[in-house]
C-alpha cells in the first residue's frame, strides 16, 4: 500500500474521533510487524488477510490442531503476503509464542480458547486482536484485562461494528448531533435460523484434528460433525449461544454509539421452546433486559419464525424522541418523528474495487470487510500511539460479561444485580460461584 492510499483508507475507516496520521502512516513505512494467528479456520483468516490488505505486515507463524486447515492457511498466506513466504506451522500455540519473536498475535479459535490464548501472548511480549466474546465466563475476562494492563499490551476486541464506516456515519450524524432528541430505549435482536438442527451421531474424530487439544479447558464430549468446523457454536460447552455470539455484537454497537458502560441489572428468560430434537443445547428463543442508568437495552432472539422487520433480522433500533435509527451490518435508516422530514437510508458500502481479491476470497463475508480492514488500521494505529483501540479489552470485557449474565439469569431464573466495581453480583452466592467455569485437567483457570 502507497502512502498516499494508506492516508485515504485510515481516515475513512478509523472510528476515533482524533488520529495521529504521522505515527500511524510511520508505523506502516516502518519494518513489516511480525504476525501470528491461532486459530486458521473462518474468521482467523478473514482477519489476518484484511491485516495485511492495510499494512507490509510479515506472517510469521499461524497455529492450529487441525494439520489440513494449517497446511491450508500456510499455502493461502504465502500467495496474499509481500514476501511471499510460507509462515511457520504450529500444533500448540504455547511452542509458538515462546519463542517471543511476534510483535502482533491474532486469535481466532472457539471461545473456550480465548482466554489462555490471549494471556500466555500478552505475556510472550505480543499486542493482540482477539475475536469477541472475549471469554466463556466473566472471570476469565477479568483476568484478561488484569493481563493486558499488567503487560501493558495492546488488545483489540473483534467487535468491529465500532469501525463500521456506514454505522460511524450514523452516529455521526444522527446521535452525536442530537438529531434523535431525548434518546430513552434500544432495542437489539437476531432472528438468523442459525442453530443447527441437526441430531448426528458421535463418532471419531478426523486424524487431522487433535480433538483433545482442541477441547482444551471445556468439557469432553463425544465428538460430532457438528462440533468442526463452526459448528461449536451450537454447544455451552464451548460458547455462550446466540447471545455470546450475536447479542455482543449489537450490544457492543448500543454501548458504544450511546457512551454506555456496565449494566445495573440483567434479567433473562427463555431457553430449548422450539427444536427441542437436535443435539444442540443452545437456547432457540430467548429475551434479555440490561439495565442502564440511562435506559433499557432489550435484546430478543429466535431461530425460528420470522422477523418483524424483514430488512432488520439482525439489528439495533435506538428510539429517541425526535426520531427512531435501526442500524446492520448492511445499511441504516434514520426515521425523523417530525411530520414533513425526510427519512435518511444508506447501504453498507462494499470496497470490491479497491480489494478484488474479496471479490473471490473463499467465505469472506464481503460486507463486513471494510469494519475489518478499518478495525485493523485502528488497532495498528493504537500500537503506534501505546494507547486503547476503539474496543480495547476493557469495552470488548463489559459486552461479554454482560451477555454471561444474560445467560446466568436465565439458567438461575432471575435478575441479577451487578456491582461493576467489585466485579460481582450484588447479594447472590449462588450467581457469584457460577462466574468462573471448571477447567478440564491439566488445564488451570487464569483467575483461580
């Protein structure tokens, strides 16, 4: 990338309101940062390629216990990266970063993993880019934190609708103005039919995938086809449902557009209603209240049914009184209160032509590209400056917890008050022992 074109893509795409040009545009002329990724499957290499669209970084390492997506991965990079060499393949990421030769470690594996991963790279020296949530259980994220500063790493979260350029023109435009008024209620929900249905039977695993590995710190289960690849999503075990996986990221977007921080209170309801024959154990329907001290974020999920709003599955609707803005990963829609003003549409713009090769890439989700490639420029831009990105671990800690309480309230059956300062639930024992999860042996938990 020339200067010039590195100039007019890290100032449309970085989401901070003040950037340092010169340190950012210095960092990229400067020697190529050393890269490792964990976890090779979708999302690892969806972020590392559109790393290395924006900066001359070097792919040195990528890790992975499945041995056909890593050889996979290594012959991928070796086409999109300058140099053109192969990185070195790794089975465990603990051999990888101790070698302490990586400036920039991205991690991408299920979220059972991320806990461990994230740490041992803080302390192996590494800035970081982890994929969000940031944990399984809140504790986990507290020591995520406590390790990021302790280390005084860098750590972006992958929660990059923050870097979303048609969704920081909203706020832009319509919140930070004060176009929408008095701004009391948000409204967030999926209605994706996205848990998998299916019921097959337990069997051995691959010989590619070192399944013990892979499961780590979470419960032995039988293996399934489900399980490898994305499937684990559909299991407790290694995620928290839909909410871990999609409320995060529309809560993220509410917190972040309305300057929110921890909730005061999360009460939650639902659970199996629907598909209560699939092998999945993630809830298929199911409400969840955060309680602000500046208002109500109310998230709604079925995998099942329809959408009230067709063009909105997926969505956030911030209601003020002089307007109402629903916002996606697709486009926003602002819809003034005031009879006689125009409603405002806009559609997520894509950047085929400026990167053909997303054009082609295998998976790619096209339209979140830019988010990445912008959530990447504004985490390289924190590492030049030694300051927080715009989803610093803290923000990327406040969504996840919030979202694990969702899912503790409902299993407990009912409201949990939250005391941000002391990182506990105000009053209730029984919530509080259930915020850190047993580890499988040997594996330690990092808080205990």
């Amino acid at each position: 990338m020339n200067r010039r074109h590195f100039i007019k893509t890290s100032a449309a795409g970085i989401a901070a309101s003040t950037i340092d040009q010169s340190a950012l545009a210095d960092l990229i002329a400067g020697p190529p940062k050393r890269v490792g990724l964990i976890g090779t499957g979708w999302y690892g290499k969806a972020d590392l390629l559109r790393l290395i669209q924006v900066a001359p970084v070097e792919v040195a390492s990528l890790c992975d216990v499945d041995s056909k997506l890593l050889a996979e991965a290594a012959d991928l990079v070796a086409t999109r990266q300058k140099s053109g060499r192969k990185p070195e393949t790794f089975a465990d990421y603990r051999t990888m970063l101790a070698r302490k030769d990586l400036d920039i470690v991205l991690i991408a594996t299920p979220d059972h993993w991320h806990a461990l991963n994230m740490i041992e790279a803080v302390k192996a020296g590494a800035d970081v880019y982890v994929q969000k949530p940031i944990s399984v259980d809140i504790r986990e994220g507290q020591a995520m934190l406590q390790a990021a500063r302790e280390h005084g790493r860098v750590v972006q979260v992958g929660t990059q609708r923050r870097s979303t350029p048609h969704l920081i023109e909203a706020k832009k435009r319509f919140i930070d103005t004060g176009a929408l008024g008095n701004i009391a209620h948000a409204e967030i929900c999926c209605y994706y039919h996205m848990r998998n249905g299916s019921n097959p039977p337990d069997e051995l695993p691959p010989s590619n995938l070192d399944y013990d590995m892979w499961t780590g710190p979470a419960p032995m289960r039988p293996y399934n086809n489900i399980v490898h690849q994305r499937g684990w999503r559909a299991f407790m075990e290694y995620g928290n449902g839909i909410v871990g996986d999609m409320c995060i990221h529309m809560l993220d977007t509410v917190r972040w557009m309305l300057d929110l921080g921890w909730p005061e209170r999360v009460s939650s309801s639902g659970g199996i209603l629907v598909d209560k024959a699939a092998k999945a154990n993630i809830a298929d329907t199911q409400t969840a209240t955060f309680d602000f001290p500046e208002l109500q974020v109310v998230w709604q999920h079925r995998t099942w049914g329809q959408s009230p709003d067709p063009a909105y599955p997926w969505a956030a609707f911030i209601y003020g009184d002089k307007g109402t803005l629903k916002l996606s990963v697709n486009s926003y829609d602002f819809i003034p209160s005031q009879r006689g003003s125009q409603p405002v549409h806009a559609d997520v713009v894509m950047e085929l032509e400026e990167y053909p090769e997303d054009k082609t890439e295998k998976d790619l989700e096209r339209h979140v590209a830019p988010a990445i490639r912008g959530h990447m420029l504004d985490f390289l831009h924190a590492i030049a400056t030694r300051g927080k990105p715009i989803a610093d671990i803290e923000q990327g800690h406040i969504s996840t917890a919030s979202c694990i309480l969702a899912n503790l309230s409902m299993a407990l059956g009912r409201t949990l008050a939250w005391d941000a300062a002391k990182g506990e639930v105000i009053g209730d024992a029984e919530a509080n022992q259930r915020l850190a999860r047993s580890y499988r042996a040997p594996w330690q938990h990092p808080y205990l």
